[in-house]
C-alpha cells in the first residue's frame, strides 16, 4: 500500500526517507571520525602504538609517507609521525570531555532556571551570555594562563564555562516552546513533583538531542583550542606530542620546501575538527530538521 | 516631529549605553576575580597593596583596582617595566588595522556569495560551496599561514613575515595585507558569515511586504534593504569581533606581527599580568564598542525597536 504523506507530515516519514543525502553523508563521515578518534585514544592510552614515539632515527629525518616501516613519515628528529599522531589525541580527548561536562551541566542549569522560572533570571542569563561574548576566548584563556598555570584542565574549565551560556539558550528555547505543550500541563496537574517534570519530560525525553548535537560541536571547539594552545607553546610541551606543537615543531621546514612533517597533523586538526562539526550539523538537520544559526 | 516620536529612541539608546557600561562593570569583576584569586598575588604588581592603605577585603581591593584602571594606571609590564597603557595603544593600533581589515575583506567576500546565493535560490555549485566552507572554517589558521608565507617567498620573493615592523620598505604595506588575507578568509568567520547573511536575506525575501514590493512594481532591493542587509550585515560584524581577535593572537604569531595578540601571547609566557590584564580590559571593551554600534545601527533603521 502506498502512503500519501503529506509536506507537512514529513517526520511521520521514517527518518532515512526523509533525510538529506549530504545530512547522512555528514553524520557518516563524521561518526567515523568519532570511531577512529576514540580507537586512537584507547590506543594511545594503552600504549599499543606501531612504533615508540619517542625513539629517535637520524638516518631517517622528514622521512615523506610511505617510507617502509613509516606508514605516515617521520619528523624532523626522525620520530614516527604515524605514532605521535595517536598519541596526540591524549593531549585533547579527556580535557574536552571535561569541557563538554561542563559546559552541559552549567547549560542546562541556567537554561532550566531561565526558561521555567524566566523573569529576573532569564535576564541575569542573558546577561551572562553577552559577557562571555565580550572576551575574544583565546584572549581569557591566556589570562586564565598567565594568572594560574599552563594547564589544559584550567583551560578546558574556561572553555566550558564559556560554552554555557549557547546551550543554555538552547535549553531556555526549547522549555518556552514545551511549556505550551499540554504533556507537561498535564504532568503539572497531575501533581509530578517539578524535578522529575524538568529531568525527565523536559531533558532527558526532549532535549537529549540537542545535547548530544552541542557536545559534538563542543568537541571540535575543544580540539580547536587544544590545538592552537599547543602551537603557541602553552599546551602540551616536547617531547609528549599534540597535534599543535607537532604542526609548530614542522614549520621551520615547512618553509624550507618539506611539507609534510606540519602537514600531517594539520590535515589531522581539520579533519577531525570537520567530522566533529559535521556530524553535529547532520545530526542537527537530521533530527532537529534545522539549520544551525 | 513630534517629541513623543523622538523620545522613545532616545530612551532605546540611553538603554543600550547603560547595558554597555554594565557588562564593562561585569567584565572587570571577571577580570579582576581571575587576577584576586591567583596565587602570587597579581594585583600587588598593579599597586593594589595593603601597605598604601588599600583595605585588604576584596570589596576594598576593588575599588582601589577599578580606581586606578579607570584612571588610566594599568601599571608597569613586569618584563620591561614600560607603563603599560601607552604600550597597549601603540601595539593595539596594529591590532585594529589587522582585524579591521580581516572584517572588512570577509564581508567583501561573504556579501557577494550570500546576496547572489539568496537571489538565485539552491543551485547545483550550492552543496559544493556549503561542503568547501566547511572544510575552509575547520583547517587550522597557523597552517594556512604557513602555506601562505610558503607562497610568498618561493613564487612572490616576498618575505611578508617583516610586515609592520620598523624597517619601513618599499610597498611595505603590500606585506601587511598578507595577515589580514589569512585572518580574513581562514578563521571560521567567512563561512558563518556567508550562512548567516543567506539565511536572514532568503528570510527577509520571502517575507509579505517583498512579495507585495514585487507585485506593484517597486524595487524589491530598496525594500529589502534594511531588514535583509543591513541589520544583518551589522550583526555579523560586530558578533565576529571577538573571534578575530581571538584569531589575530595565532595569525599575529604566525606572521611576527607586532600587536596585541602577540604580546598577549608574550605576558602568558612571563605571567606579566598588568599587560595581560590590560590586553584583556582593551579586547572587551573594543568588542562592546562594536556591539553598541550595532545597537544604534539596529535601533535606527529599526521603528519597531524603540516600541519594544
């Protein structure tokens, strides 16, 4: 039997029919991302590593890709690239979850407070918001560095408070839209307490998407951080890589005409940080049926 | 005009400035919270002692803090021992020229895709556009520096890493455009920009009053003017300044560039916080100034803003 559906009854249709090619592109390729990251990560944090990241050969400097028992080349010390490249995910993966911890914890705090009591508190995040907005964050961040220490736990702490505030607005939105909703009047009448309404109706059933969505995002926005602390000297430091020190440490024979070695992990920085991002979009169309603003 | 006409403008700005000078309040007690509660007492190095009779309770220190802030005495660099407001202005200069001009040459580009992207609708070079901002917002700025000097010097035997400094040379200015190039088309804001600007002008085309324009025969583009461009475009603008800045610190790393972000990126390795601090007060308080000139843009072709 056929079924008519009509334009607006698209989200009747099951979700692979109604879905954007390049939405299921986006989510596939960027759920691999997530897959080899987190393989990577386990890895690393087991130190099953292809070749020790450490060990020095002179004989083989800038070796290019391919270079037999060097899949991905070597660096300017002669230290597998392929290697360092694994373990450079330590240098991000937990100090981002941190971020995204907090940030969705603060968030969804403040969200809830503004969009089910509103008034004065919804003002007070507002306020909250654009404040976060006046600090270019790389700016804060080396504020925060100069004033305590080179740390990329206080500095994830940082990015997550500042992440806030999006999600918070996110969460606002989303409550002032339900609370019209005659589900949650009629958990209100029949008298849920107004915590099991909020955790359970309002966040777990019904904003657990858009976390999930703001956490990915979150990612590419740690990494983004990690990175270009790390290139400037302020993260992890040599010989323990990061992808940024790894891109710094190859500049200087970046210029001289031998790419690789930089190019390496800056090719990985983009294209992790785009499946994060990606996979956050796709989602985002694909479930949310919305673009991100 | 009538006076009741006019007030009520008047009250909007008056509203917009009281909220500028609140979050500067705010992002002072962040500022100095951060600098209150770091170990080694930072605001010692500003002149906030107990021994000049400053109280040793943080309302006290404060005040005395926001006092000599608001006085102009941002102290002395711990590294070179230079006053640090007049060093602020002099770097910060180069600072506003390079994001200026990355501001400047984004919307150069962004306006032109956006408007025609708009206008035409969903073409097939869409998907492929939207797929290469992608990949442009999420490759890392230092690299795309790197490729960009690699240029230079090898096709170009330009060597743009010089620009800004003292040794003034021939078509020295020619350098300087080098950064703003990559700040400008690599720092995520170029995509956004083009995404924003597509969606609030397909928006503001699809509204009654453009349809309504285009069935009498007036010009749709006068009409969508204000709310499809010009809100927009400010909007953009002035929500991007903060990532710029944030992007001028890596870009003016890359490119030896003597401004605020790279002597940001000096006093974090020092723990020179009255420079530090300072850089931080100048990048806030430039970020509200474009806000608020994007309130008064908002608020002047905008009637309904004042009824709201």
């Amino acid at each position: 039997m056929r079924r008519y559906v009509q334009a607006q009854d698209l989200s009747r249709l099951p979700l692979l029919q109604r879905a954007d090619v390049l939405d299921v592109l986006y989510v596939g390729y960027g759920l691999a991302v997530v897959a080899l990251v987190l393989a990577s990560y386990v890895i690393g944090a087991l130190g099953w590593l292809p070749h020790d990241p450490r060990a020095i050969d002179v004989a083989l400097i800038n070796a290019a890709p391919f270079t037999p028992g060097h899949p991905l080349g070597t660096d300017f010390l002669g230290r597998d690239l392929q290697a360092r490249l694994i373990l450079g995910i330590q240098a991000y993966f937990l100090p981002g979850l941190l971020a995204i911890a907090i940030s969705l914890a603060g968030g969804c705090v403040l969200g809830v407070l503004a969009g089910y009591r509103g008034g004065p508190l919804e003002t007070l995040v507002t306020y909250f918001a654009n404040l976060v907005d006046s600090f270019p964050r790389l700016v804060l961040i080396l504020l925060v560095i100069a004033a305590f220490k080179p740390d990329i736990y206080y500095v994830m702490v940082v990015v997550g408070i500042t992440g806030m505030p999006a999600i918070a607005n996110l969460v606002a939105g989303k409550i002032a839209f339900l609370r019209q909703k005659s589900f949650i009047e009629a958990a209100h009448a029949l008298g849920l307490p107004a915590h099991s309404v909020i955790l359970k109706h309002i966040l777990w059933l019904n904003c657990r998407t858009v976390l999930v969505i703001q956490a990915t995002l979150g990612m590419a926005e740690a990494i983004l951080i990690e990175t270009s602390l790390s290139y400037l000297g302020f993260g992890v430091q040599e010989p323990t890589p990061s992808w940024g020190n790894m891109v710094q440490a190859g500049a200087n024979y970046f210029l001289q005409g031998n790419f690789w070695p930089s190019t390496a992990p800056a090719l990985a920085i983009l294209a992790t940080i785009l499946g994060f991002q990606l996979l956050g979009d796709g989602l985002n169309n694909l479930l949310e049926g919305k673009r991100r603003r | 005009m009538k006076l009741s006409a006019v007030k009520p403008v008047g009250r909007v700005l008056a509203r917009e400035l009281a909220v500028t000078a609140l979050l500067l309040a705010g992002v002072s007690v962040v500022v100095f919270a951060i600098l209150y509660f770091a170990p080694g007492n930072p605001l010692h190095a500003l002149g906030v002692r107990e021994a000049e009779g400053v109280a040793s309770t943080w309302p006290g220190q404060y005040a005395a803090w926001c006092a000599k802030v608001l006085q102009g005495d941002f102290g002395h660099s711990v590294r070179t021992g230079l006053p640090v407001l007049p060093e602020l202005a002099r770097v910060g200069l180069n600072t506003l020229y390079l994001t200026l001009g990355a501001l400047a040459l984004t919307a150069a580009i962004a306006v032109p895709i956006a408007v025609h992207a708009a206008a035409r609708g969903d073409t097939p070079g869409n998907a492929a556009a939207t797929i290469a901002a992608y990949v442009l917002s999420a490759v890392p700025v230092f690299w795309f520096g790197y490729i960009v000097v690699y240029v230079f010097i090898h096709q170009f035997g330009m060597f743009p890493l010089i620009s800004g400094t003292a040794t003034r040379q021939q078509n020295a200015w020619l350098y300087s455009l080098v950064p703003i190039l990559v700040l400008g088309t690599a720092s995520g804001t170029l995509s956004e920009m083009i995404r924003h600007l597509r969606e609030e002008l397909s928006r503001v085309l699809a509204e009654d009053y453009i349809r309504t324009a285009r069935a009498k025969g007036a010009p749709v583009w006068r009409h969508a003017f204000k709310e499809g461009f010009l809100i927009p475009v400010t909007e953009i603008m002035s929500a991007k300044i903060p990532f710029l800045l944030g992007g001028a610190v890596i870009v003016e790393q890359v490119f030896n560039w003597p401004g605020m972000g790279r002597m940001a990126w000096q006093a974090a390795q020092d723990r020179d916080f009255p420079v530090i601090m300072g850089i931080a007060l100048a990048a806030a308080a430039f970020v509200r100034l474009g806000s608020l000139a994007q309130r008064v843009v908002f608020t002047a072709v905008n009637p309904r803003a004042s009824k709201e």
